[in-house]
C-alpha cells in the first residue's frame, strides 16, 4: 500500500517505520531489517516491488492516454494479482529450500 504514491516511498516507509532513537548501538536500517526479515521475504518483497504497477501515476497516465479508466483498473489489478501469484509460489517453494 506504501509504494502506491511512489516505489521510493516504500523505502522511505521501511526507514521510518525502523527509526532508530539516537544512541542505540545498532542504527542501520540494513542491520534491522536482517533481523526482521529472512532473505527469502527480502527476495519476495523485491519480486513483488517489479511486478506490481508502479505507481498512481502511472495509473493516471494509462487513463490520459487510452482515455478509459477501464484499462488503468485492469492494469493496476491485473499486475497486483500476478505479483501476488508470482510472489505466493515463489515464497511457497522457496521454504523447502530454507
């Protein structure tokens, strides 16, 4: 829901949300998502971040240019579904090999 606005919003999002009070030891972001996150999920949330629609502006692009909402939904819930798919089976394959 995060990177609809914008993909850089996501990162922004995970940085904030992960925000570290001055003066603790461990205050990289990259450092507290490892000790959140398996690679297996980072690998997921990458596919699932490339597949997804880019952004809403993207969105209102498609609607400018076709002149049809119709075809932004499609476009917006059509790449949602695949990368949730997408998404699903890899990480569903991926835990055997975990």
């Amino acid at each position: 829901i995060s990177a609809i606005p914008a993909k850089e919003v996501f990162v922004s999002q995970l940085s904030i949300i992960n925000a570290v009070a001055a003066g603790e030891e461990d205050n990289s972001l990259r450092n507290r998502l490892k000790k959140q996150y398996s690679p297996l999920v980072g690998f997921c949330i990458m596919l699932w971040m490339l597949i997804a629609t880019p952004c809403i502006a993207t969105v209102a692009i498609v609607i400018q240019e076709t002149n049809s909402v119709k075809w932004a939904m499609v476009q917006f819930f059509g790449l949602s579904f695949i990368a949730y798919v997408l998404t699903f089976i890899v990480y569903q394959v991926g835990i055997f090999f975990v």
